[in-house]
C-alpha cells in the first residue's frame, strides 16, 4: 500500500563494537547492533495512521471494522497513553477497563482461548505416554520377539524399536509438518498428526514380530514430529505475550502428565501376564481421542490466516480468543504492520529457499541456533536416559521389576508436579534465567545418582539414594529444560519460516533422542551406571555454556517484536555475556560486591517486567489527574512513563 509505514526509526545512529554505522535513524533487522526494541507504528502522524488503516481496511475485506481498527491502531501506537486519545476514536469507559486489566490481571482471558490451549496440550500427552509404555514393554517384550539376550545385536535391535518414533519424527514427521500447515492449517496439521498417534499405537500393541513393532512405531513417528511442531507453534500464536510462555508450556506439562499417566498404567497392568507389555504399549491411544474430535472446535491461528491473506477469518479468530473487539483491532493491526516488515526482509520464497535461510539469513540464523540449542541440551541434560530407561536403570541398580515399575512411576509424578512452578515463573523470570538455574543443579544431582549406585547392594541405603537423587534430578528438570525448548522454538522464528523453524528444532532434539535411545543400552554395558551418569554430568555443563552464550531472552515480547531481539549480532550478545554479565554476576554474587544494576543489552521502548507496566500506568493516571487539575505537571513522568511518547501524543491531540 502508498501509505504503509515502512521505516523503523530512532533518534540516533549505531556505532557500536566496531561496526559500521547505519543510516542515522534506522534499525537492521539483520544487525542490530543497538539492540533497539522498537514499535513500527512510532513516529507516524496520526492522521497518516488513520489513512493508512483506512486502506488497509478495504484491501483485507474488513472495511465494517475500520472504526474499531482505527481505534486499535492509535493504542498499539502508544500503549502507555491509550486514554489520552480524544474526538470520535476516544475509547468508552469499557474499552479502557479491558485494557487496564490486561496489565492488572493478566491471566483474565476468554475460554476460547484456554479451551484450545487445552486442547492442544492433550497432544502432548500422547508423546509422554508412548515414551513410559515402551518403558515398562522393554522388560518383557524384547525376551517374547527373541531379542532379549545381552549380545550387541539384540540390544541394538530393541534400542532400534525404542528409537522408531523419533527415527520417523526426526527424518519424516518435523519436515512435512510445513508443507501440512501451508494447505491444511494448524488444526488440520494437528487432525491428521493425531490420527497417526492413533492408529499405529494399536497396532503396536497386535504386533506379532518385532520387525512388526518397529514400523508401527515408526510411524507413530510421523505423528509425533507433526504435532510436535505444529502444537507449540499453534499455542503461541493465539496466545498474548504476557502469558505466552506460561501457555506455551503447556506442551510440556501434559508431556509429563503423560509420562505420569504411562507408568501409572504400566503399574495398573504389570500384573497380568504375557500381555502386560502389549497393555503397556497399546493404552496411549488414549489422548489422542479428544484431540481428534476437538481440534476443530478451536479457532484457527490468526496468524496463519493472515498469513494465506484470510484476514476476516483472522479477526474472527482474534475476537474469540481476547477479551474484547479492541484488543482484537490492536492485535490485527500491530501483527499486521510486523509480518510487512518481514515481508521485505525475506520475500517470496519456496520450501527449499526457505529451508537454506535458516542458516543463511542472519536474522533467521540467530534464531536456529538458539532453537537448536535448547533442543540439543534437552537430550544432554540426561532426562531421557531417565525417561526411556528409568526401569532398565533402576533394576540395573538392585530394583526388582516390580520395584523399578514403582521408582519410575515416581519419578513421573515429581517430573509432573514440579513442571507447575514454570506457569508463574516462565514469564516472570524468563525463559533464560530458569536454563541457566537448572541447568547446573541437574549435574551435581547427575553425578551424586551415579556415585550412589557404587554403595555396596548389600546396605539399604543404595536403592533409597539412587532413587532419592534421581528425583532431585527431576525437580530441577521439570520447570527449566523440561518447558523451555519446545515454548522457546516456537517463538523465535518469524511466521514465514515459523513451521519450518520449529520443524528443523524438534528433528534436532527427537533426532538425537533416537541416537540416545539406539546406544543407551550399549553405554550402560560399557560404562555402567555410574559411567553414563558422570558422562551426561559432564554434557550439562557442556549446555549449560552454550545457552550462556548463544540463547537470548524472550520474555513477555509479542512475536513479531522477537524480530528486534534476534537482530542482535550473536558476537554482540556473546560480548555482552562475558564482559558485562559475568564481571557483574562475580562481583556481585561471588566477592558480594555492591557494584549496582546489571546494565541491559536490550533498549526497550517499554518495559517488559510486569510491575513496571503496573506501575507505569498508575504514573500515567498521575499525570493525566494533574493535568485535569491544572497543576500544568505534563512535562515530565514518573518511573515507567516515557516522556518522548507522552510528546507524540501531545502532538497528536
């Protein structure tokens, strides 16, 4: 469109750590040195705004709703001064409500929108599930197919079976899962990715041989890489950026439930016979019933639609899934206003054009790696060891089948339960900040498991301290890499590359989760426990150093504003890490120095703390009471309330 703002402007130019300096006023999304977070819709009059949200309009079938859009775009301009807007787009006295209690309380949303991030977690079950039932099947199925012996081939034989869904997730399922949204959607991607976590697990539990068994797994793989690359995706775009995480993790919590619910059911049918392990097997079907007949109860992304230009099926989307119309506007339009930038940067592309820019696109680039790093430390924090093999583990450690079956189960519902604390923390604290907490206390609980397991077998005290230390192990897990992988690749990609992304992200981490489960029972005869334990020590610290490094913050940003954060060089983020944030965290923590704040790396227009959001709104109530009051205090504002967009308003008025 003639009037569409283009320029991502600021008041200076960035000459920073020996980069050449831009145009004075513009920010690279490819570079940005400055790490300015910046709102498009800034600096453009408002009567430009208006014409251009006119045109916009009437291009996108949605000129009944110009009012409102109108309305939408001048609070998406100025967040922070919304009840500052006079004459006939002054907003009611219910508008502003809605707004303020968006910051006030921030978890009052629509059941639309809970009910499909429900939904949605209900696929995750499934994932969680399968993986418990293969792990009480691998004490008994392996000696019924005739591959139960400790040669190299039979242990390679049930590591192979055990690896098949992620054999088919990594190399199949994560990569269709693009060309699948394109044509069908993400509820249609989600439709055709349960029927495939429905059918071959009943299979799995009828199969006669063990050649059987691992083509019905394989393609239960299908649908797992499918819907693990579509539901985080899925969830995030219909979710508001206050509480995106916290939804977002939803994925993983029912991906724990389902860890919980599969040993449950392994105990419930330990005890009948020759069948327990086909019972084992075959009862994760179970979750992926309702998420076949719901999935299309639930309104499609509105970003995905806007994304095929189906932008009244967008706004319809949007007005189920917030509070009120304006919010919807808002939304449209903001998101709108980022995907046109996006447009420029990237263009036009097909799957294999897309598929090379993931690395080739600094933008795009930054994101891939830090989606693959935090897919990557998933599998070297060690929890699959757990995961797959905890009742091998455990009975390698002087558990009695039965036993190991209980221990397990354990460890499922503290896996479960401590995953809760991440809905409060995941937005408040950030996605970066839990890594960097868990990430060293999983290792020393690693390494005190292992040692455990040399205590003599003959003392009680071994089983109760391998067991207890697991658990710890677990604890931390729970809400740090446990949420954080699959909620963090969702995000992180701008929407054209978004399934593609996610897609590359989850084939990372299910590819090497198949690699753990094919050699774990060959690292376990060579090493023994205590050996595999020290080794996956090791490897999270190993982790721990590459999210320090390569893994920024995304917390309570809308996902087009991600665009900002990823333009930031990687060597301008790792500088910052190791010259400013680790002095500071030594000074601080370790010689307990006063040394001040920690100086950001990122220059926000607004904050993203949620106190400082509250607190900036009571500031402008101030401001705008002095004023009625003539007290003439419109110059300058108090903490959180930023002068410069107190004058655009001014201006505006």
């Amino acid at each position: 469109m003639a009037n569409e703002p283009k320029p991502l402007k600021t008041n200076e130019s960035h000459l920073q750590h020996g980069e050449l300096a831009q145009p004075a006023g513009y920010i690279d999304l490819n570079a940005n040195v400055g790490a300015k977070i910046k709102n498009p819709l800034a600096g453009i009059s408002q009567e430009t705004l208006l014409r251009n949200v006119e045109v916009f309009a009437q291009e996108k079938g949605l000129s009944e709703h110009t009012a409102i859009l109108q309305k939408g775009a001048l609070v998406a301009q100025d967040p922070a001064n919304y009840e500052d807007i006079i004459g006939e787009h002054a907003l009611s006295p219910d508008e502003v409500d809605q707004l303020r209690n968006e910051v006030l309380h921030k978890w009052r949303h629509p059941w639309a929108l809970y009910v499909t991030i429900f939904v949605c977690s209900i696929g995750a079950a499934v994932q969680g599930w399968d993986q418990t039932g293969s792990n009480g099947a691998n004490l008994s199925f392996p000696q019924v197919f005739g591959i139960g012996s400790d040669s190299t081939k039979d242990k390679l034989l049930v590591g192979l079976v055990n690896g098949a869904p992620y054999i088919g997730s990594a190399f199949v399922g994560c990569w269709v899962s693009d060309p699948l949204n394109f044509y069908l959607g993400r509820r249609g991607t989600i439709f055709i990715a349960a029927i495939f976590c429905f059918l071959p697990i009943l299979g799995s539990a009828f199969s006669q041989t063990w050649r059987q068994l691992f083509v019905c797994r394989l393609l239960l793989g299908f649908g797992m890489g499918a819907k693990g690359s579509t539901v985080p995706i899925y969830a995030a775009e219909n979710s508001p950026a206050a509480i995106r995480g916290a939804l977002v993790m939803s994925w993983q919590l029912w991906t724990a439930f389902g860890i919980f619910l599969g040993y449950s059911a392994n105990l419930a049918v330990a005890h009948t016979g020759k069948i327990a392990w086909r019972l084992q097997l075959g009862s994760a079907f179970i979750p992926a019933v309702p998420l076949l007949f719901l999935i299309f109860l639930c309104p499609e992304s509105p970003r995905w639609c806007m994304k095929k230009n189906r932008y009244p099926q967008a706004f319809k989307s949007l007005l189920r899934l917030r509070n009120d119309p304006l919010q919807a506007a808002r939304d449209m339009y903001y998101i709108h206003c980022q995907l046109e930038i996006e447009k420029e940067i990237i263009g036009d592309s097909n799957y294999i054009i897309r598929f090379t820019q993931l690395f080739t696109i600094p933008r795009i680039r930054r994101a891939t790696l830090a989606s693959f790093t935090v897919m990557i430390a998933q599998q070297m924090c060690g929890i699959n060891i757990i995961a797959f093999y905890s009742s091998t583990i455990f009975a390698n450690s002087g558990f009695t089948p039965y036993q190991a079956l209980f221990a397990s189960w354990g460890f499922g519902l503290i896996n479960f339960l401590f995953a809760f604390p991440a809905l409060w923390t995941i937005d408040t604290y950030g996605r970066r900040t839990l890594l960097l907490f868990t990430f060293p206390n999983m290792a020393w609980s690693l390494l005190a498991a292992g040692l455990c397991s040399l205590i003599s077998l003959r003392l009680t005290a071994h089983l109760a301290l391998v067991a207890m230390f697991i658990y710890i192990f677990a604890i931390f897990y729970s809400p740090g890499e446990g949420p954080v992988p699959f909620t963090y690749s969702a995000e992180v990609f701008p929407l054209s590359h978004r399934e593609l992304g996610m897609g590359w992200a989850v084939a990372t981490c299910l590819f090497w989760a198949c690699v753990l489960t094919l050699f774990l029972p060959l690292m376990l005869t060579a090493m023994n426990t205590v050996g595999v334990f020290g080794f996956y020590a090791g490897t999270n610290i190993i982790a721990l150093v590459m999210i320090f490094l390569w893994v920024p913050e995304t917390k309570q940003r809308t996902l087009e504003e991600l665009d900002y954060i990823f333009a930031v060089p990687t060597r301008t983020h790792m500088r910052y890490q190791t010259s400013t944030v680790l002095p500071w965290w030594f000074n601080t923590w370790i010689m307990r120095r006063n040394v001040g704040p920690l100086e950001p790396l990122y220059k926000f227009e607004d904050s993203a703390n949620d106190q400082d959001k509250i607190d900036a709104m009571y500031a402008a109530d101030k401001v705008r009471a002095d004023r009625k009051a003539g007290n003439g205090n419109f110059n300058g504002v108090t903490s959180g309330v930023h002068v410069e967009n107190q004058e655009s308003t001014e201006k505006q008025l």
